[in-house]
C-alpha cells in the first residue's frame, strides 16, 4: 500500500512535468523498489554463480578444458540467469494495479515502458556484468579476454533486458509465466549469445572481434527502438487496453 | 524412369526414403484429422445444447 | 474490393466462404499430391551423387518452405488483427501455428533422415537445420503463449505482438546461425544443398510444392471455421445454422 501511495503521489506530480522529468520519476521509482527487495536482487546472482559451479564439476578441473569453453559457460549462464529476473519487470505494477495507471495515462506510453526496462537493467544487468568480471577467474578465462567478455556484457544484457520486457509484457498475470518467458525469450536471444561468445574466443586467440561487436551493436540499437514499441503494445492488450 | 523389382529398395537408402515419406504422410494425415473431429464434437454439442434450449421452453 | 474483403472479414461469411473453398483446396491438393508423389518417386531420375536418397527433398524441402511460409502468414494475419481487430485474421494466425510447427518438425526430421546416409550421423549444427529448429522453438513459444492466455482473443493478439518480433528477429537469427556456421565448420559444403537441379527433378518438387501449399490453405480455413464458431456460439448465426442441423 504504502507503494502504491509513494507511486501515486509521484504520478500525481509527475503528470504536470516534462518528458524527462516523467521519465526520470519512474526510473528511480523503479529502482528505489527494486533495491527493497533484496532477495530478487541477489537470486539471480546466486544461481549465475552456481550455475558456473557446476561446469568444473561435470567437465573436471582441467585449465585447458575450461578454458576453451569458458566464454560459452558464462554467456550461458547470464541469459538463464537473466531469464529469471524478466518475471520482475511488470509483475508487482501488475498485481497491484499501478501498471494499469501507467498504461491507461495518455501521457508518453513508449517512455514509462523505456524507463521501466532501463530500471530492470540497472537492477539486474549491471549485478551481472560485475558478477561476470568476478566469475571469469573461476574458468580461467584470461585477461585480455576478460576485456572483450565486458563489452558484449555491456551491449548484451541490456538486449536481454529490451527483449525480455517483451516476454514479461505477454505473459503477465500467467500460470507458471517464469518458464513460459524462457521460453518465449531463448529461441530470440540465440544471435546474441553466438556473436557474443565468438567475440570472446577470438579474443582468446588474438584475432579482431570488431566485427562482433558491431553485429551486438547494431542488434541493441535495433531493440532500442523496436521493443519498446513491442513492450507497450503488449501491455495494452494484456491489460485489456 | 528405372522401375526394377528393387524400386522399394530405393537403391538401399529405402528406410530413408519410406520413413521420410510416411511420416509426412502421418503428420499430413493427423493436422487433417485432427481438426475434422473436433469440429465434428463442437457441432454435436451445440447441437445438444440447442435440443436442451428447446425442450426447456416447452 | 474493399467491401468485398470486409464481408468476408465477417464470421458469417468467412464461414459460407470456408464451405465453399474448401473442398476445392482439398481435392486440388490431394490431386497434386499424387502427382507429386509419382513424380518424387517414379518420374525424376536419382541423383548421380546421391542416388535415390535424394528423393527426400521432395518432402523436405516443401516443408522447409512451408515453415517459413507459415510463420510470415501467421504474423501477418496477426498484424492484420491488430489493426483492423477482424477475428477472423486472428482465427487464422493461431490456427496457423500448429501446421507451421507440424511443418518445421517434418523439415527438420526429414532432414536428418536425409542425412543419416548422407553424413553419417542424424544431426549436424548445418546452417539450415540449426535456423529450422530455433524457428521450431519460435512456433514452440507462440503456441506456449497461446495455451497460457485463457481469453482467446487476447491471445490471438499477444501471439500477434509476439510473431511480429519474430519476423524482425528470423533475418537476424538466420544470418548469424550461418555465420556461426562458417565459422565452426570452414568450407565443409552442406550436402543437403539442392544439387544443382535437372528440370525433370524440379517438375515434381514445384508441384509438391504447389500441393503443400494448397494443403496448408484447406487445413489452415478449417481450423480457423472451427475457432470461429465456437467463438460465435452465441451469435445468431450459429443459432441458426444449429437449428438447421436440428431440423435435419
């Protein structure tokens, strides 16, 4: 309740100012609740760590093994990981009703959703990318790999952010939604997770991974300006417009 | 057109072919099906609804 | 024209429409089928590389068209449902999914039965196979999406969002599984590549192609009739039609 009120009071300002204000006030709405809940904050890591556990467990010890895999592991791992935050995005808006609020106001539909998936990634792709950085040692992914890991973290997670609201979006307020988003998010994040980890294993080998980058760019910038369109148009008709 | 007695043979790839071939013709076969009876059912059951609706009035 | 297509956007008429399409579609493909089967089999000669195995294409490759085929149906009729809200283009889009997916299944199974003898294995992360089975999960995703949502029309429309993003994402999805590839793989040619094509092999495979199509048409209208109707079971028209069947 107590949510709702700080919402609505924020709303009600908010309804009078600018673009950027509206934009803003939602986005550190957003984090301010996120960073509540600690327990969904740290979930994911937890399970990305464990995750990463398991794989010198099942393969063995071995450096060179590891290593040569290492890249593909941790992107595995981020995506599934990823996947399980996307319940998060409208969920608790939805229950609660306030989501409704948003949507039905007339103001600058394609900005609440905006500000609300760059909240996700701030709650959910920043932890990774630093958790990532920290994991990579346990694979022996070497340094100057490390480097290149960074940056398709950078231009991924928050395509896994853009592409995973819209999955959230569709299945709100829907039996057993955590699995059906992995699966509705997976098959479409497949291009991300092959330039990204081609990235990294020509890092490896000390070949140019301009190319990649460009591809995860390109795609980004792609989901910057499509999902949003998507994520809005899914929220309508979820919530009966 | 070669058509020896070993046609079902299919030049020793027949499993291949054979399988290949039925099991387009079940796929085909079931999305055909599939439909037909259930169309059948929900004709069937609205046409019991509407028997019931009309005896309720009498 | 656009009178015509509105009534026809209609349930009532896309229902008389239906009755009165079908039974053509359905002997035309059927017609064709056993062409294209004693074409497949009888008429074209074997594949001097392949030999008779080769005769898998003409199953293979229609349904490889048709998955694509389908997917670009079913998010255009979804697309279309979103902007004109016609239920009979949301009929077809979720009708579409489960012949689109029945299709993906046949290419990719037919495919690795093609390439058991030709590989030496039943599956190979070969370009092609590998974008038919992520659109395989798309389907897979489309229908998951579709059984979770209990109003069918809200549904329908998720599904439409959903396909859409689908549609941007396949180029994208298509190349990089086949850079992917040629990065992994290095020149090994895929020998599921259509050899380079004789036109007595190609007669058939067209025909087989056009019956697919007609097949999928037929069975596409059927499904979405039967949506209809039990969307319409209320209406008056199925009232109506009900009495009739009654009264016979």
């Amino acid at each position: 309740m107590a949510r709702y009120r700080y919402f609505k009071d924020s709303f009600v300002k908010a309804m009078s100012v600018t673009p950027l204000k509206l934009f803003s006030t939602i986005l550190f709405r957003d984090i301010f609740l996120g960073m509540r809940s600690q327990s969904e904050l740290v979930n994911p890591l937890v399970f990305f760590i464990m995750v990463i556990t398991m794989f010198p467990l099942a393969i063995g010890p071995e450096q060179a093994a590891l290593m040569q895999i290492s890249a593909a592991i941790v992107w595995v791992a981020a995506v599934l990981a990823s996947s399980l935050t996307i319940d998060g995005i409208f969920r608790s808006d939805y229950e609660d009703g306030s989501l409704e609020q948003m949507i039905l106001s007339p103001h600058f539909g394609y900005l609440l959703v905006g500000a609300k998936i760059l909240a996700h990634w701030i709650l959910s792709g920043v932890p990774l990318v630093i958790m990532v950085l920290l994991a990579g040692p346990l694979l022996y992914l070497p340094e100057h790999a490390l480097k290149t890991l960074f940056f398709t973290l950078i231009l991924g997670t928050p395509i896994l952010s853009l592409i995973g609201a819209i999955a959230g979006a569709l299945t709100m307020g829907v039996r057993s939604s955590g699995m059906l988003q992995a699966l509705l998010i997976l098959p479409l994040i497949m291009p991300l997770l092959i330039f990204s980890v081609s990235a990294v294993n020509n890092a490896m080998k000390g070949l140019s991974v301009d190319g990649e980058l460009y591809f995860l760019g390109a795609i980004l910038v792609l989901a910057l300006t499509l999902a949003p369109i998507a994520v809005y148009s899914a929220l309508k008709i979820r919530l009966g417009e | 057109m070669e058509q020896s007695g070993n046609f079902f043979q299919m030049g020793g790839y027949a499993f291949y072919v054979w399988s290949s071939y039925g099991l387009t013709l079940i796929v085909l076969l079931i999305n055909y099906l599939s439909p037909k009876f259930s169309e059948k059912k929900l004709i069937a059951e609205l046409v019991k609804r509407s028997k019931l609706k009309k005896t309720d009035i009498k | 024209m656009w009178k015509w297509i509105t009534k026809f956007a209609s349930p009532m008429h896309f229902y008389l429409l239906v009755n009165r399409l079908t039974p053509w579609l359905g002997w035309g493909a059927a017609i064709l089928f056993v062409a294209g089967v004693y074409g497949a089999l009888f008429y074209a000669p074997a594949d001097y590389q392949q030999g008779e195995s080769f005769r898998i294409i003409y199953v293979h490759v229609p349904s490889a068209w048709m998955s694509m085929f389908i997917y670009m149906v079913m998010a255009a009729a979804g697309g279309a449902g979103l902007i004109w809200k016609t239920k009979v283009s949301d009929a077809i889009a979720r009708s579409s999914a489960p012949l689109g997916a029945s299709f993906t299944f046949l290419a990719l199974a037919t495919g690795s039965l093609w390439g058991k003898p030709m590989w030496g294995t039943w599956w190979v992360w070969d370009a092609r196979l590998t974008s038919e089975l992520i659109l395989l999960f798309l389907y897979l995703g489309y229908i998951a999406l579709q059984s979770a949502i209990d109003d069918k029309r809200t549904a329908a429309r998720a599904g439409a969002i959903l396909a859409l993003v689908g549609v941007v994402n396949i180029p994208i999805i298509h190349y990089s599984v086949e850079w992917w590839n040629t990065l992994h793989q290095g020149p090994t040619i895929t020998k599921l590549d259509t050899p380079s094509i004789h036109i007595d092999m190609l007669i058939p495979l067209l025909i087989m192609a056009l019956a697919f199509n007609l097949y999928y048409a037929a069975m596409v209208l059927i499904r979405a009739r039967h949506e209809i109707i039990e969307q319409e079971k209320n209406s008056k028209w199925v009232q109506d039609l009900i009495i009739d069947k009654v009264a016979v």
